[in-house]
C-alpha cells in the first residue's frame, strides 16, 4: 500500500483429528481402521482382542436403520480380522458396531461408493 499500511488476514482453522487413521482402544479391543474405505464390494476390519468370547457385528446407514446383525461366533483373545460384504448395499455412509458378548465395544464409519 502506498501509505505503508499492512493487510491483516484471518482465518478460521478447523478441528485437526489426531487420532483418525489409527488404531481405536476400548478396554480389551483394539480396532484398526476398516480398509479399504470407501468400498465397493467389500471392506475387512481388523481388531485386537485381550480377552476371548463371542463377537458380533451390527451395521447401521445414515438414517438410523440396521442393516445387519451378524454372530462371527466365539474368538480367542489375539488378532483378528473379518470382512463385511457391502455389495448389496445402497451408496452411503454406514456404521458398524462391534460387540463382545453382548457388550458394544467399538464403531467405526465407512462409506459404500458403486461404480
């Protein structure tokens, strides 16, 4: 500026989320981020458990409705990992929960893209 003035600029940042990418903990579960996300045909989820019993899933879409329920059966304590076929499902952005006898345990996002 002629007269030697300076312009000031603001801006306004948004939130930085740490964590996201990284392995999620709760208690005896350790969750890895689902790959690949988004999906087409499928996505696997990789945990860690500290203590054995019986595991399950439920899948929820973006309005509330579930999807799915499904008994993986009994797991010892270690790494495991399970895949969520999403052929069937509309494009969207859906939540799964992960239980460990009857005890929800974990969530995780991801989103269903076809072609």
């Amino acid at each position: 500026y002629e007269d030697g003035g300076m312009t000031h600029c603001v801006t306004q940042q948004q939130p930085i989320d740490l964590t996201a990418g990284l392995p999620k903990e709760n208690g005896n579960l350790k969750v890895s981020p689902n790959r690949p996300n988004p999906c087409n045909e499928s996505t696997t989820i990789s945990l860690m458990t500290t203590s054995g019993g019986h595991l399950k899933y439920t899948v929820w879409n973006d309005t509330g409705q579930e999807i799915e329920s499904i008994g993986l059966g009994h797991f010892k304590a270690g790494k495991h990992e399970f895949l969520i076929r999403t052929s069937g499902y509309a494009a969207g952005t859906y939540t799964c929960r992960i239980w460990l006898d009857n005890t929800e345990l974990d969530s995780l996002q991801f989103v269903v893209l076809h072609p």
